[in-house]
C-alpha cells in the first residue's frame, strides 16, 4: 500500500525527475506554524508496493516546499519557514547535510522550484514579497525580484523557456517575469482574492493556471488577459497548489484546504475528472509523475503521503 | 512566538476570505489546534471550540467517617463552602450559572437532591440556578463534572458547576430491601451484590498481586501524601469548613475549623500493615490498611466555555478534553481504570506517553497496583500527592477531589506538565477516566509529543 506516515503534516510532495519511485516529501511540525521540520525521501517498494524512507533530513524549522534538482539525481533544494534556502544530498548521510543553506529571505519561504529547461538554477518564492532566482555554483542568490506587495506564495518556471517564469501572490495579482528584463512582463490581476498557486501548460507555452483562496482555479492565455480562458469551480475551499499533467495538454491537478485532491480537464464541458478524499486534513502538496503516465501523489496535514494511479483507490 | 503567530495570520485568511461557504466552520476549527480557541475564532463564524474551560476546583478536606472532622457535619454543610469557595474565588454572578450537577451515592436519591438545593441556597444562589444529582457510583463526582463540561460543548449554557458530595457517617453503605432470587442465575448480576473488599481480592488472586506489593503501595500513598500536606501543596485546593463537633466522651459540643484530611498516617510503614489482618477473607490480603479509607467531603469544579473565561479574564486552571466510561467483569471491578484510561487517551487523540500525571483512585491497593502495572506507568506520574488510601474516598466526592488535586498539581508542575488524567474503578464493573489540559497551554504552541531524538538529525538542526 503506497501510504507513508510523516511525523509531521505534509507540505509538498515532488516525484524525482530520475527515479520513477522516487518522491520527496517536505513536512513541517504543528501545520507549519511552528516547531521543526523534515524531509523525507521515499522509495516506492515495486515488490511489496510500500513506501519505503531511504533518507529523512531535519531542519530547525518547517519546510514549506522542496524540488529535485534537474541536473543530478540525489540532489534537491528546500524552501524553510525560517527563510533558509537549503541544498541537499539525499545520497549523502544526515550528518554531512545540508550541502548548502543561502539565508536571504526575510521570511518564510513557501515555494522552490527548479529550472527545468536551463537545469542550472531554481527560484524561490517567499513570504517577504520576493522571489529570489538561485544558482548552484553562486554563493548568494543571482537576482531577487520585487515587485509584489505581499506574500508571493509560489513561482514557476516556463516548461519551453528557459528565462521566463510566473509567480502567485496574496496581492491578487500573477505576475509573469524574464529573468534577463529588469521589471516584470506582465502583470495579471487573475482573482479578486489571494493566489496561492500557478503552473504553466507543459504544451501550450502561453496557457497559465492559478488557483486561488476564491476556492476556483483559473486558466489563462497570457496573450489575452482581460479574462480567463476557463474557471475551474468544485472545491469548497482555497486552493491550496495546482500542477498540469505532464503527459496530457487538458489536465490539471490540484489540492485544496477543503482537504481533497481534484483531476481537471480544463477544455472539458464537464471539468472535475476525479474527486480524491483519501485524506483527512488540509492536503498540502501534489505531484503527478513525468515518469510514469497517471501515476499522482498527494501529501497532507494528516501527516499521510499517498502515492497511487489516476482511476484506483489512493488507500486500497 | 510573533513569528508563529503571524504565520497563522497568513494561513488564517487562506480559509477566512472563502468564508461563505456552509462546511466552513468545520474547517476552520481544525486549526483550533493551533489557534487556541479564543475569542477571535468566534467572531470569524467558526465555533468557539466549545471546550469547557475556565476551571476553577475546590474541595472540603477528607475527613475519617465517624471519627473524623465531618462526623457531625450535615451532609449540605460539606457542599455548601466549596459551592462558595468557587463564587468568592472568581466574583462571577451565581445567577450567571446555568447548572450545578452533583455527584453522590449513598444517601437516599430524593433527599440528597434536595440537601443539595438547600445548599446551593446556603452558598449563595439564587432560585434560578438549578441543581441535579448524578449517582454512577465511586466516578459520580467525575461523572458530574463531564456533564457539565458536555452541556456546556452541546450549548445548554455556558457556566456550570460539577461536584461531589459524600457523608460516609450519614449513609454507611448498605442494601435496602431483599435481593432479587433471579440474581442467583445470573453470575454477572450476582457478582455485583459482591462486598468491594472480596472484587479485591479476586483482582490480587487473578492477577498476582502480592500482599508485599498492596502494602507496599498503601506505604507510598501515606507517605507522599504526608509530604504533600506537610509542604502546603493542598492548601491552594482545600476550603476550610467551620462546624461543630461533639466529643464522644464529654458530649460537649464545640466549633473546629477542618482544613486538613484527618486520615493521613505519615508513620506507616510495611511492618505496621504486615501486621494487619485480611478483612474479608481467610488468607486473603486485602486490610483495613490498604483499602481506602471511608470517609466525608465534598468537591467543586467550575466549568465554563473557555472564551467565557477570556472575555471575564478569568484565569483557565484546565480544559477537559475527554472522558470514557467502560465496564468490565463485576467480580474484578477493580481494574476498570485499566480500560477506561486508554479509551479516554484515545478519544482525547493522545497516547498514554503523553499524558504527565495520573490521579488514579485508590479504591484498594489491588487493583491500583494492577491497573498501574498493566499501562505500564510510571510509579512517578501516578499520584504524586498520595491517594485515597491515604487521603480517603468519600464515594461521590472523589471524583472532584482529585479533579482539584490534579489541576493544582499541573498548574504547580508548569508547562512541561501538559495532559492529566483522572480515573477511578466503579462498583458493580464500570470504570471512568477523563483528560485534562493544562489551561495556559492551550494559549501557547506546544507539541503534545516531543521530538523522538533520532540519529536523521542534520547538522544544522537545532
């Protein structure tokens, strides 16, 4: 059964881009609010089909988010709530990690994400209005950008090019940014409340989606952003991440503080492919594999990570 | 700790500004755990986690039935002053309590409920405040207090007092009337007509408890309960009462002020008890010395909904968390604490590892001894102040004797003393247990569980 049990409330969970059974799943005492956190490791056991701890990392404080480093295998960074950018070494022991910590941030830092295109660098996204752009070979961080007014709750790279990116911030607004511009591109009031998340079509390289505490998720075609190209309604509460498919154009995943997991075709008529309600509390993190077509994991603040198939049971 | 706080403010307004939807509450409430329901949930639409809170628990010293402080004391006279204590205590306006639910056991059902009126009146309240009595035997008092902390979370009203009251010199236990012969085909039934002392001695046969462990046990309770008298621990928990007393051999009557339990033997030792016969049966091993003591007193608990308490700036000594009655084979009444501890650790969504301290009742040496080896506790946590083979157990009253004894206790222990629980085993095969809170926690982030030290821990954490 691929269910593991975190000791603390799940925050992100993130397929390894390397090892089709490989996630990392970054969780945090107390719901984030304070105390220390951890990131796990888990190897989906193809015998048994558990998932198996290769490695758990402790850090001072939550982690709010972690990705997988593009360019080598056992490598990933961690976004800490006490505003620490951390590298680590999963096939390294707990005692010689971190291999790097950057302490740049004011505050929390909410999302990481690596570059997909370049490979050599990784943004954060963090409560203190900024996002900071990373490389692994600099000391510090190679930009920070200012523009937000408040909380920029997560940034993402642009799965074509290899400078753009968006980020999502409680100011209501996305914004769309070249790294090699000085100011942002582009500017999308996209809710009328905060946004918590955005993801870029991995097909079509002007279609975004953002999710927001409106309880909706939203499509856009940043060509055209007088108004959405889709809403997506269905969850009863704020969406808490969102991420399209890797393999098809339509789907879309996403979790919500009304603690379930929902599949999206956004150009369907009748959009909510799939309801998943295997957890108990807010789910904090999704993933779907680019290794494995279908296959989803979820994690949440019942402390449970899932792991399972689009169409079966997360809990049989 | 503004850290903390302003993160909860930014995960807050992720649910709040979605707030129009029906299932909110619900969702809301669960960061309860961590916002500590106060006031400010309250007024986001979220219900107040309706926890009763705001504890305020008195109690009477125990005094020897008979022979001891209260053996001319009428029985409304004992509830009175802790019905008071709790007024004086916290200035509240008696007509702001919705109910006073009183456990008792022995006295006539319609008497006792009316002494008890009578001395709601004598303490202070007014006509409109009603009272009710409780009877599930020796968890009556605890029983009374986990109506009240339910009637309060079900919204009957928001101030309620739970109580205990128990005159052993009035009420000697005893059986009214023949006994049913269809008793007699029924083994549970029958085992319930069982005398206490002989339930005692079948828990020590069937479970192994020696003579040596029971007076062993009966050692420690004296002896820690000595300690805690003589180091004033029950001074904060104690309201003296001003009766009369007659002396047996003069017949004079004067007027005492009893503010200590009179049963307390700070020089028992295992010889002494060694010494002492089985009371109910030949070879058996339970004695008149490690058995409760029979004895008079009485207990107040004061319960209200924690932003109650808030709002009048009352400090909250606990919250109560939950409560579990279980019934178990008649015959080892005893070790109902065994079953109802767990089922209450459970239902407050705890582990027995977290809970810091335990008031077990003793109702004798057997079946504590029992009980403790069986949860595997850890003589340390179990109670430290002594228990009812020392202290004494005033059937209805014991329950809210030892919520008072608990809650000072946690509040004395400080913050790393954060869950309690109180359990007792009932007569006729039940058990009850509850959990409590230690009150300024629950303003605070703390972990319930400690970090398990493991060897995953990187270098860069603390």
């Amino acid at each position: 059964m691929p269910i593991f049990k975190a000791g603390f409330s799940g925050q992100a969970v993130r397929f390894s881009p390397f090892y089709e059974n490989r996630v990392l799943v970054a969780t945090a005492q107390n719901f984030g609010i304070i105390g220390n956190g951890r990131v796990h490791v888990l190897d989906l056991d193809p015998v048994t089909g558990s998932l198996l701890e290769i490695r758990a990392f402790d850090t001072a404080d939550g982690v709010y988010d972690c990705a997988w480093s593009e360019v080598h295998e056992s490598l990933f960074a961690s976004a800490v709530a006490d505003g620490h950018v951390k590298l680590w070494d999963a096939a390294l022991p707990p005692t010689s990690n971190p291999v790097l910590s950057f302490k740049e941030h004011g505050r929390e830092v909410h999302s990481v994400d690596w570059n997909p295109v370049r490979r050599d660098s990784f943004l954060t996204a963090s409560w203190d209005d900024t996002v900071k752009l990373w490389a692994v070979d600099r000391p510090a961080s190679v930009r920070t950008f200012r523009e937000h007014a408040y909380c920029v709750y997560s940034a993402s790279w642009s799965p074509r090019h290899a400078d753009i990116f968006a980020s999502a911030s409680g100011d209501c607004t996305v914004r769309v940014w070249d790294v090699r511009e000085p100011v942002s591109t582009l500017t999308i009031p996209a809710h009328e409340h905060e946004i918590l998340s955005c993801d870029w079509n991995k097909y079509d390289q002007c279609c975004l989606a953002t999710a927001s505490i409106d309880k909706s998720i939203r499509v856009w075609d940043i060509r055209n952003i007088r108004a959405p190209l889709n809403r997506l309604e269905g969850h009863t509460f704020a969406v808490r991440k969102i991420k399209f498919s890797p393999h098809r154009m339509n789907l879309l995943l996403s979790c919500s503080y009304d603690m379930t997991v929902c599949l999206w075709d956004y150009q369907a008529e009748d959009a909510l492919l799939a309801r998943y309600d295997q957890h108990t509390e807010f789910v904090g993190g999704i993933d779907m594999s680019v290794l494995v077509e279908g296959m989803l994991a979820s994690a949440g603040w019942d402390e449970l990570v899932y792991v399972w198939q689009h169409g079966t049971d997360p809990r049989l | 700790m503004e850290k903390a706080i302003n993160r909860q403010r930014v995960l807050l307004q992720h649910l709040l500004s979605s707030s129009s939807s029906p299932g909110n509450a619900r969702i809301v409430s669960r960061l309860d755990l961590v916002e500590a329901d106060d006031g400010s949930l309250d007024s986001a639409g979220a219900p107040a986690r309706s926890t009763a809170g705001g504890f305020r628990a008195y109690r009477t010293a125990l005094c020897k039935s008979k022979r001891g402080g209260f053996k001319d004391t009428h029985p409304d006279d004992l509830l009175a002053p802790v019905l008071k204590a709790l007024l004086d205590a916290t200035k509240l306006d008696p007509s702001e309590v919705g109910d006073i639910v009183v456990g008792t056991v022995l006295a006539p059902g319609s008497q006792r409920a009316s002494e008890c009126r009578m001395a709601a009146f004598y303490a202070g309240f007014p006509e409109t405040v009603p009272i009710r009595t409780v009877n599930r035997q020796c968890s009556s008092g605890l029983q009374a207090v986990a109506d009240v902390a339910a009637a309060i979370k079900a919204g009957f009203y928001d101030i309620g007092i739970g109580a205990g009251l128990e005159s052993m010199t009035s009420n000697p236990m005893a059986w009214e009337g023949s006994i049913n012969p269809k008793a007699k085909i029924y083994t549970q039934a029958q085992d319930c007509l069982l005398p206490m002392g002989i339930t005692s001695e079948n828990v020590a046969h069937r479970f192994g408890v020696t003579r040596q462990e029971q007076d062993q046990a009966a050692v420690e309770s004296h002896r820690k309960a000595a300690a805690a008298t003589a180091a004033g621990k029950f001074k904060d928990e104690i309201v003296p009462v001003t009766t009369k007393i007659v002396d047996p051999k003069t017949g004079e009557e004067k007027e005492i002020t009893v503010s200590v339990d009179d049963g307390i033997r700070p020089g028992t030792s295992i010889s002494g008890l060694a010494k002492l016969k089985a009371v109910f049966k030949k070879d058996g091993s339970t004695t008149a010395g490690n058995s409760s003591q029979v004895s008079d007193g009485a207990g107040a608990v004061l319960l209200m909904k924690r932003s109650l308490a808030v709002q009048k700036g009352l400090p909250v000594l606990g919250v109560f968390r939950s409560f579990a009655a279980v019934g178990v084979d008649p015959a080892v009444m005893g070790i109902g604490p065994a079953v109802a501890i767990p089922a209450a650790v459970k239902s407050a969504g705890l582990e027995l590892d977290d809970v810091d301290l335990f008031e077990i009742n003793e109702a004798f040496a057997s079946q504590f001894v029992y009980c403790r080896k069986k949860l595997e506790l850890d003589p340390e946590k179990v109670n430290v102040n002594g228990g009812a083979m020392a202290i004494g157990h005033p059937l209805g009253a014991t329950g809210a004797r030892c919520v008072a004894t608990l809650l000072h206790e946690m509040k004395r222990r400080g913050k790393d003393c954060r869950f309690g629980v109180i359990s007792m085993c009932i007569g006729t095969g039940m058990g009850a247990a509850a959990v409590f809170e230690r009150g300024d926690n629950v303003d605070v982030l703390t972990n319930a569980r400690k970090v398990q030290p493991n060897n995953l821990l990187s270098r860069d954490a603390l």
